[in-house]
C-alpha cells in the first residue's frame, strides 16, 4: 500500500493541532458509539475537556442493545476473539467476560457444516471431488505466490487501476464452484450488486480469502475456536466505557446533531459520523441491516443443550437471511424463561430501507425450518424487526480514489479527525474501532494535527474483519 504517496494528498498548509499533553484544551467528540467512547475517554485521561455530542437519545451506536422481551439484546452477532478482547481489556474496568466455545453452522443446500471449519467434516460433507478441485486453486494459488510468502502482496495493493474485482480475487484462491456456493450468493445478498460490480476489497477484509487453507486447518488460528462475550450482552461494554468517561469529566450532551457550523467553536473535533455528512462524498453509499428479533414457545425438544449452535451461516440466495444468532449461547443471562429467543440478520441488499418483514412471518419462519434453524412446529410468540442503516460500505470497483479525495476534503478542514467505522468508512471489528479511537487520541496528545492523522489513517483500509 502507498503510504507516503496517499499522504502526500493529505497534507495541508495549516499549523499543529493546538491539543498536546503539555497543553490539552478542549475537545469536542461526534458521535457516542464505541469509537466515540473511545476517544472521549483516552482524551479525558490525557487532561482534554472533552464534550459529546450524541443524535440519538443514548450512548452505544451500533452497540445500543434492542429491548425485546424484557432484555436488552444486540444489535446482529457480535463476539470478541482473543486478539480483540486484548484492545478491549486496555479500554474497560472490570468487565464480566464469559470465555465461549465456538458451535456455528454453516448451511449449503442441505449441507451443515460446523463454523469454524473442521477439514474432516468438510471432506465427508462435500466428497473428496469436491475438496480436491478446492485444494488444486488453493495449491496453484499458493505456489504461484511462492507458498504465501507475497500472497499479502497482491492484497495489500490499494490502486484503483490494480483493482480485478470481487469475483475474479476469489475465484483465483477457491475456484469456479466455491465461489457459486459461497461467496456469490453472500455478496450479492449483502450488497445486492453483481459481484463482478464489487472492488477486490470486500474479499480482502475476510481472512479465509487471503489465505483459504488456514480457514480450514485453524493454522495459525485463522478461525478461532472459542470467543469472548461480556455476560450481559456489548451494551455492558458500552456503559463499562461510558461510566469511565463520565468519572473522567466527560459531559456528554444528547438529541444534539452536529454540523459544520459549530466547527470552529472547537479546537479539535474527533468525529465518529458518517464522513459524507461531512464533506461531499456521494458515490461512499452503504447498505444497512434488519434485525428480526423472535421470541418463541420453548418446549422440551426445543430447548436445546448448551452443545445447539450458537450462529448460523446462510449464504444460500434462497433464503432471506445471511446469519441466525441464539442470545442466550453467548451468554446465559440474555435467556428468556419459556421462551427460544432467535436473531435473524436480513441484509438490505436489494429490498431497499422500509421493507416490512414481520408481515411475513409465516415465509420467514417456513425458510428457518428449510434452513433446518427450527425443527418445525414451533409457535412464534413474538416478532419485533429493527432496521439498521448504512452498516456495509458499498466497496464498487473505483471506490478508493473517491475516498482519498473525500479524506482530503476532510483534511482541508484542519480540525477534525475522522474515527471508527463510519468517519473513515470502514468495515471492521469493535476491537479494531477501539484501536483506532485510541491512536487518534494518542496522536493528538502527542501534538499531531488532523491533516497528518488522516495521512497515516490509511493504513486501516487493510483491516481484516473477522467473524
């Protein structure tokens, strides 16, 4: 990736940012989800009077929980692994971690298959033709990458003009017929555009793409077997954070949006919005998230050991849905007396943002029993759909040079520093948001100005998401 020459793009004729740990000032944060915190937070410890500004009514972002059925639930599947929960553990005071074992299903026509791969189940599953013609790309790939050793050369080359696209990146490493069963149908689900319409990018954020074998043999531990989850759900994670910041002097102010006009009120803006409600930058589209929150009768062949999946995968074009959570196999407290408490994740794609699927809960539940989620017969008891916006970047073909030019619209402002997710249009992980929150306060403190935090913050385009 061309650090130096994307920085250059970055650097604008204004003076040092006027925050430093020898002369900390005032800071205003955008934004009270996990990033948000993050910064308000690590600013406050470094002597910052730091003040929040929140839309919504409370703290949490994509981390707020969903009240249903007298608990507070996430929103979609969120699990912290090992390297992830190290950031965390710097950030939080105690938190009640519960280490998890991993027991997801991955559904294939009328194929389940354990999530994390096991190689054993995967040949007895999809037959030794199959496992073969997967092996030949993964092994062809391989070699013509000198066994891996520049395999990351040709995913960390951020150039529009090098971008082959979605399809072909995969197809290289897995072939024809993994890519028709898995990775075509989930993309075109969750971004409701022909693969070959997405950048290379939206690939090289999975790690079972850079190198595919590891997702089978757990080498190096590409796909952890065990996760960590806070007992009573992320959102004790979020008010884990905010309680801190709150100690630190932080003030946060709700229901208050920002705009460009309230800019130079304020030495230093670490905003954590969406960065094309901050500067021009139109073709940065995402695409958003429902939430279907069911509560079902629980019966004794329902009620499943703790040995039941905890996640489904569901890449299958047939099926509304992408994943399927159970609550209450992250964390025991998040359980309902009598009642079997599911999270259907349907991606946006192409239904657009005011489809009503709790007026089809009969089909919905009819492709949970094909999916075979349910054993059938059971009653659905309640059903409550939330939507969330603008979750998946819309990574296009081309998309980077929008994005270098949107960033240095942002540099020209000179005091604000995009963070998270949504400020530098990212898809990433809690932990990596916390990471980023805290080096864009670090950078600050240390007398760095914006224009020189966005020339660094390319970097974190090469963030893999992990699942």
């Amino acid at each position: 990736m061309a650090i130096g020459a994307a920085s250059a793009a970055f650097t604008v004729a204004r003076p040092p940012s006027p925050l430093s740990a020898a002369s900390p000032g005032r800071a205003l944060v955008v934004g009270a989800g996990i990033s948000g915190l993050t910064a308000a937070l690590r600013l406050a410890q470094g002597g910052v009077a730091v003040e929040v500004w929140e839309e919504e009514p409370a703290a949490g972002g994509l981390l707020r929980p969903v009240p249903f059925c007298g608990v507070g639930y996430d929103r979609g599947s969120h699990r912290l692994h090992s390297e992830g929960r190290v950031a965390i553990d710097a950030l939080t005071d105690r938190l009640d971690w519960q280490a998890r074992p991993r027991r997801g299903v991955l559904v294939l026509g009328d194929r389940r298959l354990p999530y994390p791969p096991r190689l054993l189940a995967y040949v007895r599953s999809l037959g030794l033709g199959r496992m073969s013609e997967l092996g030949f790309h993964m092994l062809r790939h391989a070699v013509s990458h000198r066994w891996g050793r520049s395999w990351e050369g040709d995913r960390t080359a951020n150039a529009d003009a090098t971008d082959i696209g979605f399809a072909d990146f995969v197809r290289a490493r897995v072939g024809d017929a993994t890519y028709e069963d898995l990775y075509r149908p989930s993309a075109e689900k969750v971004w409701g555009l022909p693969p070959t319409q997405l950048s290379q990018a939206v690939a090289k954020q999975r790690l079972s793409t850079t190198r595919p074998w590891t997702a089978v043999t757990n080498r190096r531990r590409a796909t952890p077997r065990r996760f960590f989850y806070p007992r009573r759900g992320m959102g004790s994670l979020v008010a884990n954070v905010k309680q801190q910041a709150i100690a630190a002097g932080v003030r946060f102010v709700y229901r208050q949006r920002f705009d460009l006009s309230a800019a130079a009120q304020w030495p230093s803006i670490f905003y954590s919005g969406h960065v094309d409600q901050l500067v021009a930058a139109e073709s940065l589209a995402h695409r958003g998230l429902y939430l279907l929150y069911l509560a079902l009768a629980d019966t004794p062949d329902t009620n499943a050991p703790e040995t039941s999946p905890d996640t489904y995968y569901v890449p299958a074009a047939g099926y509304w849905f992408g994943r399927v959570s159970a609550p209450e196999r992250f964390s025991p407290a998040l359980r309902v007396a009598g009642r079997r408490i599911l999270v259907v994740e349907i991606p946006e794609g192409r239904w657009g943002a005011d489809h009503d699927f709790c007026g089809a809960a009969a089909e919905l539940m009819a492709q949970l029993g094909r999916a075979g989620i349910l054993a059938g017969g059971e009653r659905l008891l309640e059903i409550e759909q939330c939507f969330v916006p603008r979750v998946y970047p819309m990574y296009r073909r081309g998309w980077l040079t929008p994005w270098r030019s949107a960033m240095a619209r942002v540099a020209q402002l000179g005091n604000v520093y995009p963070i998270g997710r949504q400020g530098l249009y990212l898809h990433c992980n809690i932990d990596h948001c916390v990471e980023i929150a805290g080096a864009a306060a670090a950078h600050a403190l240390a007398g760095g100005s914006a224009a020189s935090w966005l020339g660094a913050a390319e970097r974190y385009l090469e963030l893999r998401v992990r699942d």
